[in-house]
C-alpha cells in the first residue's frame, strides 16, 4: 500500500518519533508505514486519517499487487 504518511508528517516538521508518541505506537511502527513495509491495522489507518484531518483515500492508497 502506498502512503503520504512521510509527506503529511515532514509538512507538519514532525519527527517519526513525535509521529508514533500522537498515535501511540513505536517509531518503528511510523517508519515501516512510511517505507510500505506495513499496512496499518484499520483502527489504526483511521487514527491516522484524524490526525492529519483527511479522508483514508487521501493517505492511503492501494499500491502494485
């Protein structure tokens, strides 16, 4: 899955560890969403789709099967 997660957070100049204390998971966490490592949870997709005070479809989208 493709995400703007890196983008959204860099505009906001937000490190991933700030980024991972605001949604409660490891840095780890924020830096296999950013790299496409890992897909969130949905509970955790929409957390993140709050944060950044945009629809699901604006952060993530499906990437190369």
């Amino acid at each position: 899955m493709d995400s703007r997660v890196r983008e959204l957070r860099e505009a906001r100049a937000w490190s991933q560890g700030e980024l991972a204390e605001r949604l409660a998971v490891s840095r780890q966490t924020v830096n296999a969403i950013e790299t496409g490592k890992y897909d969130p949870s949905l509970p955790l997709a929409f957390r993140i789709a709050r944060l950044f005070g945009a629809p699901l479809e604006a952060i993530f989208k499906p990437g190369p099967d």
